[in-house]
C-alpha cells in the first residue's frame, strides 16, 4: 500500500511538471494575427497533394449566342490548349450552341473544374480570350452581374448602363484603376474579373447605378479608400470620418392635386332627406295655384329676365358714345420778382465792352499819358 502510494505521488508530481514546462503564447495585437502581410500568396496547389486524383468525373456545360460562333471557332485551339495543362478536357458543339468542360482520369485539381466552368461562361458573355483565361490563375475571381431585372422601363435602363459606362468609356476605366479588375459590359449582364476584393467594390458600384445613384460617388470613395490603405497606421482604425457623406438631393414630391376635398366631421346620423319639387311648392305657396296664374308667373319671371339683359346690353353699346376724361391744362408759371433780369444794367456792361479794345487805354488814363509826354518834351527844351 505504501508503495502504490508513492507511485501515485511521483506521477502527480511529473504532471505538474509538466504543465509548468508548457510553453505559454506570445501577447500578440489581433490586428496582427488579423492582417496578411504583403507580399505574401497561398502556396499552388500541385500534384503532390492530391497524388490519387479524383473518384468521379465532373462536366459543365453552357450556351452561347449566335453572334459569338465565329469567334468561339477561331480561339478554341487556344482554351484547348489552356485547359490540357490542367488536364480538362473542353468540347464546342456548334449545332447545338452549347461549350462543355470535363475532368479526366489525370486531373489532381478539384477546384480547377469550377474555374473551367466560369472560364466558359465569360467567353459566352463577350469576354475575349485573353482576359478569361486569366480566371485559370489561383488569385483571379469572377463574378457575373445581371443588371437585367433591376429596371422595369427599357430607356431608363439604357441611360442608367449607358451611365456606368461614362463618356467614351472614362468611368469604366476609372473603376478598372481603382479596383485592379477587367470589366465588361455586355447586353443584361456585367462581367468582372480580378481579386476578390475588386469584385465586392465593383458590384457595390454596378447595383448603385443601377438604383439611380451615380458612379462618381463610389469613385470618390473609392479614390479615398486606397489613399487611406497606403497608411500602415490607419489599417486597423473606422474610415468613416475620412468618407465623404453624400445626401440626396433630387426628393421627388408628391404632386398636390388642384382641387383639394376637405373631410367633413364623421356623424352616426344620416344626412337630412333633400326636399322634393312638390315640398318646395307647397312651401312658396305655388302648389294651390291654377295653371293660368303659373303659367302667368313664369312668363312674368322670363320677361323680368329679358329686360334685365336687354338693360345690360343697352349699358354696354353706350360705352362707346362716352367720352374720355380729359387732363386738366397746366397753365405756365408767371416769373417771379426776385429773378427778375435788370435789362438798363445789362445794356450798360454792353456799351462798356464796345468801347473798350482788347488791350487799350481808358480816357482817363489816355489823358494822364498825354500830359506826362508834354512835361517830357518842355524838360528837353
């Protein structure tokens, strides 16, 4: 017993050992363990981690239109020979318009099939070779929006697409900038390719058009956003009090009507019973004449009534015979004796200025001139 108990202590002591050797976690910020860090991308899938390939075998199939048959026959050598390397193998049917996508027995990828498929389906919606095959890369997405549904009324859906696209195609450009994918706007659906990220941007912005909002608010936002993300210490922070608020506008009123119904107080009680032709007669006091004497009223009522108009009539045909009022004659003011001109004062000045040369002596001063001569000449003697 003593022995056993030993044991049992020995045991519980290595335990406690143990636990105190465990090596504890790093105090790590979860804004780290949250962020990827750059540069960093998921290792490829290889044949190595799945060397026994698939159990079953998976198809797609999908249709295209008419208009895309010549093209399709000219690049499917070229998505032949992408989707071999992947080991999948790819059939055109032209009677029946329809492209198809099958595993093989060699096929290690079980995600590759999908990516077939949607490489398929972007070529059925206008999307050239070149971009869809791009799908066939690990960190490429794609996502097809139908904006068909969105619209009941066709030229407002027209403009609102037409809207998406800009002027010359300057907003789709701006919007492949900003959210690094390819887009392509094709009949009732738009097609996106690019990195997950780019494709909730892109579709965020697509629906808005489509809901009357215009796409350079979601640029501007957009624009902001990939300035902010440049800034290591704003990663973990609320953008919101950098984004611009943008309010509507355009609030369409109900129109008033013209003519507006006042409601009256609701009453339990129905409303008083009109009177009939027969109450108002017995009521005036016409029910207990004979017909001659209504027959006499009536055609003193319409005569009263003619004579009134034939008064009316009369007034208005002697309006023209009255003559208009004419304007009281405003007679000219007599001058004042305070202005009064001196006319003897005037003629004087006149006199004055005759006699006087421009530049000539006075009398009185030709006199003074003559005798000063004469003293001059008698000193000389």
């Amino acid at each position: 017993m003593a022995s056993s108990s030993f044991d049992r202590q020995a045991v519980a002591n290595g335990k406690n050992e143990f636990r105190k050797k465990k090596p504890k976690p790093e105090n790590r910020d979860e804004s780290e363990l949250l962020t990827v860090p750059d540069g960093w991308k998921e290792p490829a899938f290889s044949k190595e981690d799945n060397p026994r390939g698939l159990l079953e075998e998976s198809s797609f199939a999908t249709l295209f239109p008419k208009y895309r048959e010549a093209y399709l026959k000219e690049c499917w050598p070229l998505v032949q020979k992408a989707l071999n390397e992947h080991h999948i193998n790819a059939t055109l049917d032209l009677i029946e318009g329809s492209m198809t996508v099958c595993t093989t027995k060699k096929t290690f990828d079980p995600y590759i099939i999908i990516r077939a498929r949607d490489l398929i389906k972007l070529l059925a919606r206008s999307v050239s070779f070149e971009q869809a095959v791009r799908i066939l890369q690990d960190d490429v997405a794609c996502d097809i929006i139908k904006i068909g549904s969105l619209v009941r009324n066709k030229e407002r859906f027209v403009k609102r697409r037409q809207r998406l696209i800009g002027p010359k195609g300057s907003t789709l450009k701006a919007l492949e900038l900003l959210t690094n994918c390819y887009i392509m706007v094709q009949g009732n659906t738009v097609s996106v390719i690019g990195p997950f990220s780019g494709l909730k941007e892109v579709r965020k912005v697509v629906l808005d058009t489509m809901k009357n909002i215009h796409p350079i608010y979601n640029i501007k936002t957009l624009m902001i956003k990939r300035e902010l993300a440049k800034d290591s210490e704003l990663r973990s922070q609320s953008w919101e009090r950098f984004l611009p608020q943008f309010k509507h506008k355009n609030v369409n009123k109900r129109k008033e009507p013209k003519k507006k119904t006042v409601k009256k107080e609701y009453t339990p009680f129905p409303p008083p019973q009109p009177e009939s032709q027969i109450d108002k007669e017995l009521a005036s006091g016409e029910y207990f004449l004979k017909a001659s004497q209504k027959k006499r009223q009536k055609m003193e009522a319409i005569k009263a009534k003619q004579a009134e108009a034939l008064s009316k009539r009369q007034e208005e045909r002697n309006k023209a015979f009255i003559p208009p009022k004419e304007k009281p004659v405003v007679k000219p003011k007599e001058a004042s004796t305070e202005n009064k001109i001196d006319v003897a004062a005037i003629k004087e000045k006149v006199k004055k200025a005759k006699n006087k040369k421009l530049g000539a002596l006075s009398a009185e001063e030709v006199k003074l001139k003559m005798e000063a001569d004469e003293k001059k000449k008698k000193k000389k003697r």
